[in-house]
C-alpha cells in the first residue's frame, strides 16, 4: 500500500517535472522566435547574404544622386529613422 502510494507520487513529480522543463524550453524557443522570426522554422542553419541583380544595382546607382542632394538630417533621418522632436 505504501509503496504503491510512492510510487504514484514519484511518477506524478516526474510528470510535473518533465511539463516544467518542457514549459521552460518552449519559452526559450518562443523568445528566440521573437528575435528572429522564421529562422527556426525554416531548418536553414547558416544564413548566406543574396546578390543582388543588374536591375537593383541600377536603381541603387540612380538614387545616390538623389542622396548626395539631400541634407545630412535627411539621410540620418533614413537610416535611423525620424525621432520625435
């Protein structure tokens, strides 16, 4: 009777056990979701930059006379985005 009873209560604590461990690994999961969301989802291990085509290298080329013509404020404003003053 007695040991029937541990034995009960030994497989509920390791059962209690095993959910908070796996509680603790589905939180981390969750957060490294949030810094990189779909990069765990996809299996892809190693992340490799892309080039870029003839035509974007044509559009970048086109639009850096535009930013020289700009202000300092205004490129810092695009790349840092604009704060509130």
């Amino acid at each position: 009777m007695l040991l029937a009873h541990l034995q009960t209560q030994r497989a509920a604590a390791e059962t209690a056990v095993a959910d908070w461990e796996g509680g603790i690994a589905e939180r981390e999961l969750m957060e490294k979701r949030r810094v990189a969301p779909g990069y765990l989802d996809t299996g892809i291990q190693i992340l490799e930059p892309t080039r870029k085509s003839q035509a974007s290298l044509m559009d970048e080329a086109s639009g850096e006379g535009k930013a020289k013509n700009s202000g300092v404020g205004d490129e810092l404003d695009r790349v840092f985005g604009k704060m509130g003053v």
